[in-house]
C-alpha cells in the first residue's frame, strides 16, 4: 500500500497532460472533449500544475492561477484560485492531498497571495486545510404559468434576443462593470472568455445552445432542453448591474411560451420571489457553497476590504496547518483597516476557517458564535465585530473553476 512518504509532489510539464487529463476525468466522472481539454488548459496551464507521482504514475493534481477577485468596498484582491484537485481513487486517505496542500500553499505564499480560493467538490475535505465556504448560492426551480409580477413590480423593457457571437462584446462589458461591484466575483480571463462563447460545454449536458436575452444593464443566457416530458429552460447565468435590469430579464424569462420550468441559481439576497405574487412560486432545489477561501496572510487580508463599522480589538486566530496564526490587533476606522500582529490579550477566538468564511460578508459572525465555532470573551466585542463584517449585500461567485 502507498503511503505519502512513497510519493513526491514535483511542477508538471506538459508531457503529463493526457494523464493528468485522464485523473480528473476519473475523479469527476466525465468526459472532456480534446477541444475542451485544450481551452481548460489554456485558463489553467498544465505548467501551473502540481502533481504528486508514485514512480511514474501520476497519483494527485493540484493546478492554480492568480486571479483578481472582488471584495467588500468594491475592492480588488490578487488570490490564488485552485482547480482540479484529484487523487487517484487506488490512493485516497494516504495522506497525498495534504503534502499536495502544502505545496500549494508554499508556491502561494512565495507568490505574496493573501488569499487562495476555489470551488469544491466536496464538503467535507477542506476544513482541515484552512478554508470554510466564502459565497452561497442558491439553485431554483420556477414554474412560470404560475409566476405573476406584482403590480409594483417595474416593468422597464429593453430586453432583445441576441445570438451569443453578436452579443459577445456587450456581455463582457457588462459582466465586468457587474463583476466590479460585487463581492466574490473575479475578473473572467481572456481564456475563460473564448472557452465560454465556444459553448462547448453543450455537449455534455444534451441541451441547445446558449440563447442570449440582452439589456443595456443586464444579460441572462440560458438553454433549452427535455426532459422526462418536460421543456426546460435552464439559466446559465444572469448578470444585472441595475434593479430595472434584474426585473426586465426575470420578465422575460417567466414569460416565455412552451416552458414548463425555469431553472437557475441565485444569491441568497435576490429579491426574485418577492417580485412575486406568490413567493412559493420561487421553490428552492439546492442551496451550498459556490466558493471556498483561506486566509493566507492575516494582515493584509484584512486590510484589502473595506468594513461597515469602526472597530477596535484583539482577536486570536488559530491555524493548525499553517504558521499564519497568532494574536491580532484589528483597527478600524471609516471602513478602512490596520492589523498587525500584538502580544495584547485577544477578545475573540477562532480558527483561520473563520476568517474565510466572513471574508466576503456571505456569513454573520454571532452564527459561528452560536455554534460554538468563535470564543468570545465579551460579548460587546462579538456586536462590533459582526457589525464591522456585515455587508449591504451578498456575495456572489462570478465564475465556477
């Protein structure tokens, strides 16, 4: 049986393409096309790629690349984004994800990245690395002959049906001035951007393509389908940068003919089913993380975001699988912050998952209190502690990786 101490994690080169391609597709259970392979590789170059290698067999993958993401305050943070995390099923529980961990975070932290994000698979694995869920998204379900607008519901119009070639230049404009405004949402790369208006994806998920509704302020691309005697239409993603936006592309949406369900994932915040008339028209099919985050470098994590209140106090952050824990000063004043690190005695306490998971205001601080997950040594300091990492609004991902 292998063990980690059997296995060497090294930089991947572009000979070990096919087998890392054929270990991810092995993890998540599909197929990719070789068109589809050579524009993920062009988001997430395999030089990017970190492998953990028994002999000459390719066991674990790690691969990143630094993004700008955004961040309370209409801010911008460079972080590390993480991808395609396998390990082969023959070698699980061996330990060779956690050395795959720490060489990650070692390239991070050469790379002066205060934050590393991604989006997981799976629920239970990252805890213990660090990270906790940052963003929360909700999928639903909307049967739209019952769906009728309130009367105060704007109707703005302005709303045309574009292909997604002629409208291509107008949603990445769009998406940018929305992706500048919003919490958790990175800037879309060059590559990204090509591999999203192929449409490639269509064909793994036995649908049309992607239909374009178009706004001054807004976009809504969704696909059709079929199934178990019922047509779908499936929101592929919906950027509204004004109110009068968001009302015009939901109109649209739930007022199309021979559509038997809307389907779309939505932030916690969105006022959709209060639109309504009757809000349990919206029905919720899932709600979960979008995306993870870990702290890297407390204090100029802390300082990249702005904050609702001032505050002032000492809190002791615990990290069991980096050395980025120890006892901080955290001051604030108008929105802006000042941390270092101080033998003060702290207020608050908490693991560095906390940390992730307050980042980007998609969680209150008294929750984890209540669930035992923060010590407080007084409870004044817990108040003006959520206060200061409340957001006006929730976060959102902007694109899955």
């Amino acid at each position: 049986m292998a063990s980690a101490k059997s296995v060497c994690v090294r930089t991947a080169t572009p000979a070990d393409s096919a087998a890392i391609a054929g270990l991810q597709e092995a993890g998540f259970g599909m197929r990719y096309g070789s068109d589809e392979n050579e524009y993920r590789g062009a988001v997430f170059p395999v030089e990017r790629s970190l492998v953990a290698v028994e002999g000459d067999r390719i066991v674990g993958h790690t691969v990143d690349r630094t993004m700008t993401i955004t961040v309370p305050g209409e801010r911008t943070v460079r972080a590390c984004g993480v991808s395609g995390v396998a390990v082969a099923p023959t070698h699980r529980r061996r330990g060779i994800l956690r050395e795959l961990y720490r060489a990650q975070h070692a390239r991070t932290e050469a790379d002066g990245l205060p934050l590393t994000i991604f989006t997981a698979s799976e629920g239970t694995i990252y805890g213990r690395f660090g990270y906790e869920v940052a963003v929360i998204d909700t999928a639903i379900s909307i049967d739209p002959r019952r769906a009728e607008f309130r009367s105060t519901t704007p109707d703005p119009g302005g709303v045309t049906l574009e292909t997604l070639h002629d409208a291509a230049p107008r949603i990445r404009e769009i998406y940018e001035r929305w992706q500048q405004v919003t919490a958790g949402a990175q800037v879309r790369p060059d590559a990204k951007w090509d591999l999203f208006f192929a449409d490639i994806e269509r064909h793994r998920h036995g649908a049309t393509t992607l239909f374009v509704l178009l706004h001054a302020d807004g976009y809504a691309l969704y696909r059709r389908s079929r199934r178990e005697n019922r047509d779908i239409a499936s929101v592929w993603e919906l950027r509204a940068v004004t109110p009068d936006a968001h009302a015009a592309l939901w109109r649209v949406l739930l007022g199309m003919d021979l559509v038997d369900t809307v389907e779309a994932e939505i932030a916690d915040d969105d006022p959709l089913a209060y639109m309504l008339t009757d809000p349990r028209t919206v029905q919720m099919t899932h709600r979960g993380d979008a995306l993870w985050a870990r702290v890297m470098d407390v204090p100029a994590a802390l300082t990249a975001r702005a904050y609702r209140a001032d505050l002032d106090t000492v809190v002791a952050v615990r990290d069991p699988f980096r050395d980025a824990g120890g006892n901080f000063a955290l001051r604030i004043r108008d929105g802006v912050a000042e941390c270092e690190p101080t033998t003060r005695t702290a207020t608050l306490g908490f693991d560095i998952n906390i940390l992730g998971a307050l980042y980007f205001g998609a969680h209150r601080a008294n929750t984890f209190a209540a669930a035992h997950r923060i010590a407080v040594e007084d409870p004044k300091a817990l108040r003006a502690f959520d206060e200061a990492f409340t957001t006006d609004r929730a976060p959102q991902l902007g694109w899955f990786f």
